[in-house]
C-alpha cells in the first residue's frame, strides 16, 4: 500500500493537484483489507519486481444495468507507459468484470488528457459528455455534512 499511495500522489501532480489525495497507507490498509466489506479492491502492475502501476476500483450499482465497476484511478508510470502495462490493467479487470456479472465500467478522465482519451477511445470507450451529455458532479465533506444536518 504505500507503493499505492506513491502512485496516488504522483497521478495527482500530474492532474495538476498534488493537494489532492488527503489520505494514509492505514486508511488503504484500513477501507480495502480490514473493512467487510472492503471500500475497494484494486490491480497492481509489475515490471521486473517493481511496481510500476495499479488500478484502484469499487463495485458500484446502476439503476439501468445491474452491477458495475467504478475505476477511481488507473495509473502507470511514465517510464512504464507504451509497454502494454495500461491495457494488461484494463483487461484483467475487463476479464474480472465478466466473472462477477458487471455490465460496465466507468471512470473519469481530465478533459485535456488527449492521449488517455484516445488511449481509451480505441478500446471502445464511450464519453458520456458527447454520448448522454452528463456532467460528473461531487459533494465534497463540508457539503454533505451540511446537507445532513438539516431538517426536512
């Protein structure tokens, strides 16, 4: 886990928010191996015994297909991209989501990313901003605590 935070850390300096992730190595240990159920799962990568990617997942539900995976992050290093580590990910959770009865995979990518959009537009990835013209939108913690805290 802690090489896991390194690569959360190092995915948000590269998205532009290296204040981003406000996290531990215990809360990994904590929400993916202690908690039943686990908060996450994910896949890691290896290259020559060293870790050089991950994908960090949950199991979501969709109201129109059943069951689904939500990818929160999908992260190679750069002196491991164009080797395959990227696709070798994507496909065991793919084969992964095909056992368990998933009927989709969704994720966010950062719109100037072009080239995991085309990365993924090859795989046959839809963008739901052009395909169903949906907005991905977020409570933060002030906002939820204030939202349960009043009185309806």
């Amino acid at each position: 886990m802690p090489r896991v935070l390194d690569m959360i850390q190092e995915l948000a300096e590269f998205e532009g928010m290296p204040h981003g992730p406000q996290l531990s190595v215990a809360d990994l240990i904590e929400d993916g191996f202690e908690a039943n159920p686990s908060w996450f799962f994910g896949l890691i990568a290896e290259c020559g015994g060293e870790v050089v990617g991950h994908a960090l997942c949950n199991r979501a539900y969709s109201s129109w297909t059943r069951r689904a995976f939500y990818v929160e992050d999908l992260y190679v290093q750069p002196s491991a991209r164009r080797r395959g580590v990227g696709m070798y990910l994507l496909h065991e959770l793919c084969r992964m989501a095909v056992q368990e009865g998933v009927h989709r995979v969704d994720w966010h990518v950062l719109e100037e990313n072009a080239q995991a959009l085309a990365f993924y537009s090859r795989l046959g990835a839809r963008d739901l901003r052009v395909t169903e013209g949906r907005a991905a939108l977020r409570l933060d913690r002030p906002q939820i605590e204030s939202l349960a805290q009043q009185q309806h």
